[in-house]
C-alpha cells in the first residue's frame, strides 16, 4: 500500500498570520479537531514535529467509537477500503478460556490513517505546517507558539494534541492529576499463518499486563503488548521480556513467528488513560484533547476513538466561542467533558481491575463462554452500548449464574 502524504507548508511563512485556531499535534485527535472547525469556516493552522507520512507506535486496532467519528467525516468506507475489516475478536484468560466476541472492527497501520486524517484536515482547509513547537504562552487575549526554528505563531485558541508528550503543558498556568496509564510496544509480522481475528489475551506470561494479535492487509500482523505503568515504580516494566514469554508460550503467537518473519524491531511507547482534563488558572483560551488529556481507555488500551471524541467535543465548544466572541465559553469544556465521559472511564478502569487478577479473569471469561447474553453483553460493552459494571461486578457475576 503507498502512502499518499499530504501537503506541508514552512511554518515560517505563517509566522504573521493571526489564525483562529492552531493546533499543535497532527495525530487523530489535532486531525479530527482540524477537519470539523475548518470545515465549518474557521482558518486553522495544524502544526506537527514530524514530516509526513509518519508512523506512531499503536495496535493499529479501530473499535466501535473510531469508525463512528471516522463516519462523521465521511471516512468510514475509505479507511475499511484502505484497512481490514474484522467482524469478531477472540479475547483469552489466564486459564486460555476463549470467548469470541462480534463486533465491527477495522485495522489499519497509523501510518496510513494518520495521513489520510491529515489530508482530510487539508482538504477541508486547514494550513498543515512542519515544525517543532517549543513554547506555548498566552498573552493580551492571544495564543502564541514559539518554535524551535525560531518563528512564532499566534492564533486566537490553542488546542494542544501532542499525545502523551505534555511538556507543552508544564508552559502554562493550569493544574493536572497524577500521572496514570501505561506502557506499550509493539512490532510487526509477516506471516503465512491464516489468523482472520483479533486477538487479546490475559494470558499468564503478561498477567498484569496483557497482549495482542491485530491482523493486517497483506498477512501483516501486529503483535504487542501492554501493562499499567505504576509511576511510584523506578522500574519500568520489561515490555520485551514479556513480549519473548508471550510469544513463546500462547500458541497462536508462536505459530505466526513459525510460518512467519519480523518486520520491524519492537517499539513502545507511553499511555495516558484515565481522563484527566485539565484546570486552568487563566489560559480559557488553551485547551487539552486525545490522550494529552489521558483520554486512552483503561481495559481495552484503544486511544484512537476517545482522542477523536474528545477532539469533536473540543471543535464544537471552540466553533460556539468563536461565532458567539465569548471565549470564557472555553472555560466549561474540562467540566462539560468529565460530565459527559468520566462515568465510562471509571466503569473501564474496574473491568481492567477484574481482569488483572487471573481467578476472576477465569471466572468470567467461564461465564461469558458459557452465556449467548453476556456474550452480546461483552460486545456491547466494546462498542459502549452497555456499562462494563453490567458484567466486571459481583452483581454481574450472580446474574451470570441464571443467563
């Protein structure tokens, strides 16, 4: 597959232009947010570090809410042409109980979605710009970015999508949570072996963590795995132990390394799950989405979906603030977000505890192989049609015992 890059401009030349919006962040969330205020008039800059195409470390795995945002841009039947639609995953226990779960999920390597979003983003308007911002400030009712090269931009708001790379936060006057989230990594294989389904496993070489097998085009498969990374720790977990014990020990892993070959060298890269919008003290006019904003999902590890909701919702309150030119509108998004989402990120969190201990990994995982209800209560529970407490909870676990 050839990977079409979209076309970038020299931030130098925007340097005394006083934009709408600038983004800082090229990735699905600064992307999305681009696409739908430049679509709806506002003239947006779309700042990213790196030439494109590009790739990023990910499961390359689009879920339910994914596809959804990506249908609101009028993508949805490009990326399943581009990527491999899948209709179920299989999801493994400690004990290798498996349980198939339907659902409509697509993969698709980030390189090729990441430039597609941004061609988007381009079409629709947008101004994409190479360049490495250094430093973010807010001053007499402005947003001004200072870039390595040594040309600055303003613009009137600021979304910052730089994914689990904050350092531009610590520039401004706002207050974050703890740190939480986790560690990834990842490579790629390319296999003879016919895998037709995801796969996710509890197995006993990753316990506390977790691993993946995400089936590609051309029988590329992505292979990784991920754990909560606990900041009070010094040591960081060894993602390529684990990753060597999963692949020797689950057998699905191993016969793809059999009848296959590596491709790449394994990469990680950081997590921030959880939620945690930030509060400002007087930057109203700067705001956080995607996982800048520890927007991943505990549980399933996805962060694609969630960057791109959050990044919707960011659009739409900045497109009201700039029509109406009230933007201390901007002050409500942190709240209005943890209102709408906070309550999915807490019930995912306790599911990623229940399936972190491997007995009740094993029990539910026997209930639900068992039980045509929770199997359709699991699927529901991926494309977030039903509370995860509905099955991760002692009263799930009694009303699994008559279903």
């Amino acid at each position: 597959m050839t990977t079409v890059a979209p076309q970038q401009a020299s931030i130098d030349a925007m340097a005394r232009h006083l934009w709408d919006v600038l983004i800082i962040g090229a990735g699905p969330a600064g992307t999305t947010a681009a696409v739908h205020l430049a679509r709806n008039g506002h003239s947006v800059l779309l700042l990213d570090r790196c030439c494109f195409p590009r790739d990023k470390v990910c499961g390359d795995i689009l879920i339910p809410d994914a596809l959804q945002a990506l249908a609101r841009m009028g993508l949805r039947t490009e990326v399943c042409h581009l990527g491999r639609p899948l209709d179920h995953a299989a999801i493994f226990s400690p004990a290798r109980i498996e349980v198939r779960i339907p659902g409509d999920y697509v993969t698709l390597q980030r390189l090729h979605l990441d430039a597609l979003l941004a061609r988007t983003a381009v079409d629709a308007g947008a101004v994409l710009c190479h360049g490495n911002a250094e430093q973010v400030g807010v001053a007499q009712g402005q947003v001004s970015c200072r870039c390595t090269s040594g040309a600055e931009v303003h613009a009137r708001v600021g979304l910052i999508a730089t994914g689990a790379n904050v350092r531009l936060l610590d520039d401004l006057p706002i207050s974050r949570g703890g740190l939480g989230g986790a560690v990834a990594a990842r490579f790629y294989v390319r296999s003879s072996f016919p895998l037709d389904r995801l796969v996710f496993a509890y197995d006993r070489s990753t316990l506390p963590g977790y691993a993946w097998i995400a089936p590609l085009r051309g029988r590329i498969f992505n292979i990784g795995c991920g754990i909560a990374a606990d900041t009070s720790r010094r040591r960081r977990p060894n993602l390529r132990s684990m990753l060597n014990r999963f692949i020797n020990s689950f057998p699905l892993a191993k016969l793809l390394l059999e009848q296959g070959e590596a491709l790449s060298p394994l990469r990680g890269a950081r997590l921030r799950c959880g939620l945690r919008p930030y509060i400002r003290a007087g930057s109203e006019i700067v705001l956080g989405i995607g996982e800048t904003i520890d927007a991943t999902f505990p549980f399933t590890g996805e962060g694609i979906g969630k960057a791109m909701e959050t990044a919707e919702r960011a659009a739409s309150a900045v497109d009201i603030a700039l029509r109406t030119g009230d933007l201390s509108r901007l002050g409500q998004f942190p709240a209005s977000l943890e209102r709408a989402l906070r309550s999915k990120y807490l019930a995912y969190d306790q599911a990623q505890r229940w399936l972190s201990r491997p007995w009740l990994n094993n029990l539910v995982m026997s209930r639900v192989r068992g039980s045509r209800f929770l199997r359709q209560e699991f699927a529901g529970i991926v494309d977030e049609t039903v509370d995860p407490r509905t099955i991760f909870s002692l009263a799930g676990v009694m009303k699994s015992l008559w279903y």
